[in-house]
C-alpha cells in the first residue's frame, strides 16, 4: 500500500518570503550612457521568462528540501506474519436474520447472518497488514473462495461477491476443514491459522469432523471455532473439540457486536511479529527535484553568458 508524503513538510512554507520577495523586492538596474547607439546592437531581454525560470528554482528547491518520498507501509519484503484461512459457513441457515450489527455498520438495513459475517470479516482481514489471507466457503461441500494472499484488498473484494447458498443448504464441517488445510498447500510461513464459523451441525459431506481434525492436527494448524445464533443451533461441543485439540480457543456469538468481539479478540492473540513496530519502505525523490533545479540554473547562466 504506497502513499506520498514529505519527511519535512515544514520547509515547504519557506516558498511564501521566497515569492514575496521575488515579486518585491525588484533589482536595481544601473543606467549605462552610451554616445552612437547606433553602433550598438539592441538584444531583446527576456526578463519576465528569467523570473519565472527563477521561481521554479526556488519551488524545486524547497519541494527537495522538504524530501517527498512515496512510502510502502506494508510491502512483502518488510513482514514476518502468519497464514489464516478465515472458512465460512454458507449454508442455509446463514440467510436467518435477526443477527443485526448496530444502525451505524448497517445503515439501517436488515441483514442475514451470512452478511453480517461478510461486513466482520472484510474488516478483520483488512487490518492484517502483515498477514497472508485466505477464504473457503462450505455448504453442502466446501471450496477454496480466494488463495491464501497478501492482497487483501482482492480478497476483500472476492468476498463481497460470495453469496449465502453458493456451496449448498447444508453444513459440511469436515470439508470445510479438509480444504481449509488444502488452502496451506504451498504455504512456508511458520504460523497456519483456520477460523472457522459456524451457525449449524455437520450434517454433509464425505469427510468426517475427526478425520480431518487428525490430519491438521499432524500439521500443526491452529484453528479457531466460532459458533454462531442462538443457543443450541451450532454444535457448540463439536466445535469446542476441534478448537481445543488443535490448540485453539472456541468462541460463541448470539450477536453481531459479539461476532465483531470475537474477531478483534482473535486479533489480539494471533498478533503478527512485527505487527506493534512500523516497517516501512521509502523512495526518496528530492533528487529528481535538485536535478531539475539545477538544469534551470544553468538554462539561466548560459543566457547570461551569452549576452
């Protein structure tokens, strides 16, 4: 994520005494009498040219002393985090509503749960600056929605296209794990991370709950489970198992200020290693901005020699 900025912003102001003085503070022309002008070739000065080239100068100079840079805060290069699959449920009951955020976050509307979770989940994902972010869907079965990547902002986006009932009206637990740890495939970080939500049981799919806990159990992913509704509608004990035996922590919501808790609490436990210091990477261009100032400085002295 790039964005432009000055290392000293202040110096800039120096360009309001410099143009005052510019505009005021004139030179004084010593006048010259000559006898037989006639012999003297007249030359054309171009003196309104001359204060323009001169002001540009001064505004070169000053921009390059304030050093403009252009800053990636969060390049790839400067950051040792984790991979997370964040793995949603889709299924047919996520299109309850009832699980409203607070009239600021849903301007109003009613909203289903499944929409809710988008809205948490786009915030979360997008404060992760070190993190790479991935998406699986599961319903009647499961599918790898977004890649694991460092562009959240596509993954943001990818997940605003997800629909509720994409996957199937079921609930599919252990395909939902199963491609949660197929999403890790080609992953090298140290650190793999599943949050899963759920507001069901398993109830479909070819690949049991425990088989697929025992295989990412042998991978060392964490995962965290969040059961979502009123009580009794998720398998809260299900999902309590498997975040306890991969060395998670279970988390239920019965609302979407709870939901929005949860995820800012899991925030907090998986904080990336260089997510409390700043890295950032600077290009500087006030050497571009001195180049030209001294191009026009010598435009400037080659007119004076030639007169």
């Amino acid at each position: 994520m790039n964005y432009y900025s000055f290392e000293y912003p202040y110096l800039i102001l120096l360009l309001v005494p410099i143009i005052f003085c510019l505009y005021k503070c004139k030179e004084y022309m010593k006048p010259i009498y000559f006898v037989h002008l006639q012999f003297m070739r007249a030359k054309r000065r171009f003196f309104k040219l001359e204060w323009i080239v001169k002001i540009l100068i001064f505004i070169l100079l000053c921009i390059a002393l304030s050093s403009p840079v252009v800053i990636d805060k969060f390049n790839p290069l400067n950051r040792v985090g984790k991979d997370i699959v964040l793995t949603i449920d889709a299924s047919g009951s996520m299109n309850s509503s009832g699980f409203d955020l607070d009239d600021e976050l849903s301007q109003g509307e009613r909203l289903s749960r499944f929409e809710i979770t988008k809205i948490v989940v786009k915030d979360f994902l997008l404060k992760r600056y070190n993190d790479n972010i991935g998406i699986v869907i599961y319903g009647d079965f499961a599918f790898i929605a977004s890649p694991i990547t460092y562009e959240k902002e596509i993954v943001s986006d990818m997940l605003g296209y997800m629909t509720q009932g994409m996957a199937g009206q079921n609930t599919a637990i252990g395909e939902a794990l199963a491609m949660s740890e197929r999403a890790f495939k080609h992953s090298i970080a140290k650190t793999q991370i599943i949050i899963l939500l759920s507001d069901g049981e398993h109830n479909s799919g070819s690949v049991s709950p425990k088989d697929a806990l025992k295989s990412i159990k042998s991978k060392n992913i964490k995962v965290y489970t969040i059961a979502i509704g009123n009580k009794g509608e998720a398998d809260a004990a299900l999902l309590e198992q498997i975040a306890k035996e991969s060395g998670g922590e279970f988390f239920s919501a019965v609302s979407a200020k709870e939901l929005q808790a949860i995820y800012e609490e899991i925030d907090k436990l998986e904080s990336s290693t260089i997510k409390s210091r700043e890295y950032l990477l600077k290009n500087y261009y006030y050497q571009i901005l001195l180049l030209l100032a001294s191009a026009l400085l010598l435009f400037l002295l080659y007119r004076e020699i030639k007169r």
